[in-house]
C-alpha cells in the first residue's frame, strides 16, 4: 500500500503545482484590441500546408499498400474511400474542415481582450468566435471540429492559459501574455493528443491597434463560448 499511497502523493502534488490561478499577479493586463504582426510570428499557413501535404502523402501511401495487398491476393478485399463529387455540400463541409483547423492553431488576424479589475474574467473575442471565461474554472466546451472537451483556464505567472482536451482526441493548450518591452501581445498554440494537427506548436505576435480602430464593446465577432 505504501508504494500506491506514494504515488497518489505524487500526483496530487503535481496537480497542485500545475493549477491555474484565479487572479492575475498585480499589473498583469492583456486588455486591449490587438492585430497580428505577421513579420515577427510563426508562418501560421505554411506549418498547416506542411501538414495537410504530409496528410496526404500519408493517404497515398495507405491507398498504395492496399492496392498492392489486393495484387497479391485478390481475395484480401478492402473497402475504399471515394471522395463525393464536389457537391455544395461536399464544398461546405471541406470549408467548415478548414475554418476549424485554423481556429484550433489560433490564426485570426486579431483579438480584442476585456479583462476585468483582478483579472478573474476575460473576454477574448477573434475572427471565429467570443469566449468568456473565469479564471481558475473548469467546464466543458466544443471544440471546433466537434469534439467535447474538459476545459480549464488561469493564471500561471504573467500568461493567461486556457487548456481543452477531449477524450480520444485533441489537447489544445493556448497561452497569452503581454511583452512589457513592446507593448505586444504574444499568443502560443500547441495541439497534442489525437489530431490531425498534433505536434504543431505556434508562436503568434500582435501589435495594439490604433484607438481609432476600436469596435464597439457590444460587437461580437463569433459566436459566444
């Protein structure tokens, strides 16, 4: 029992060390309306045509072995995919597909963050959706391509981290924080787990935007989360 009890410590004291807080440190900000410096960020669309190349080359090779395997033995008799014509709604769905990874990896083109006094809610609105969030929270949550997923988010030093992971699929980990030297908002993405894009990590850099550039405080860019 020892040995078991040790271990159940053990974890117990790696939860703790890795919980999120529900109030940001004194002077932590990220409030703001943001755009991304494309010069100083990851090439956020040449990582995923690397990967959607390696998906496919991937699927080519799958379809190579299983014509050779029905060469050698024609009674070995696979079912084959066949891609639908190119419906409108074949259309829809590879557009939706798209749309999802790229909300995943976090590629919009800006942000606009309301953070309230302490810092124990944020609103962080982008090109896909408006997410409310408390700080130091757990909840469950839809990913974007569909999946439901535990979801977590706090603070951990200057970064405000929202971690989603679904059973048998994704984990997706994002962290914001401000550059003090810059007055730059810095955002990474990485997706583990059971995805299409895991492996993937991304580095993100926005700039404040102009005053003059700022929307109303009740526009909404996407749906609400």
């Amino acid at each position: 029992m020892r040995p078991l009890f040790l271990g159940f410590l053990v974890l117990l004291l790696a939860a703790h060390a890795h919980a999120l807080e529900s109030s940001a440190r004194a002077g932590v900000d990220l409030q703001g309306r943001w755009t991304v410096n494309d010069q100083e960020s990851d090439d956020a669309e040449a990582i995923l045509a690397r990967r959607m190349g390696e998906l496919r080359e991937r699927a080519q090779r799958e379809a190579e072995r299983r014509r050779r395997r029905m060469e050698r033995d024609p009674y070995a008799w696979e079912p084959e995919f066949t891609p639908p014509e190119r419906t409108p709604q074949y259309m829809a769905a590879m557009e939706e597909r798209d749309r999802g990874m790229r909300q995943m990896l976090g590629m919009t083109k800006m942000l606009e963050i309301q953070q309230s006094v302490g810092g124990g809610k944020l609103t962080i609105r982008s090109d896909f959706e408006t997410r409310r969030l408390d700080a130091g929270s757990r909840s469950q949550v839809s990913l974007p391509l569909g999946p439901l997923a535990d979801q977590r988010c706090g603070w951990d030093g200057e970064w405000f981290v929202i971690e989603r992971s679904a059973r048998n699929g994704p984990r997706i980990t994002e962290r914001y924080r401000k550059l003090p030297r810059t007055d730059q908002l810095e955002l990474r993405v990485a997706i583990a787990g059971d995805s299409p894009l895991a492996g993937i990590k991304l580095r993100r850099i926005f700039n404040r935007a102009a005053a003059a550039a700022s929307t109303d405080s009740t526009e909404v860019m996407g749906p609400v989360r």
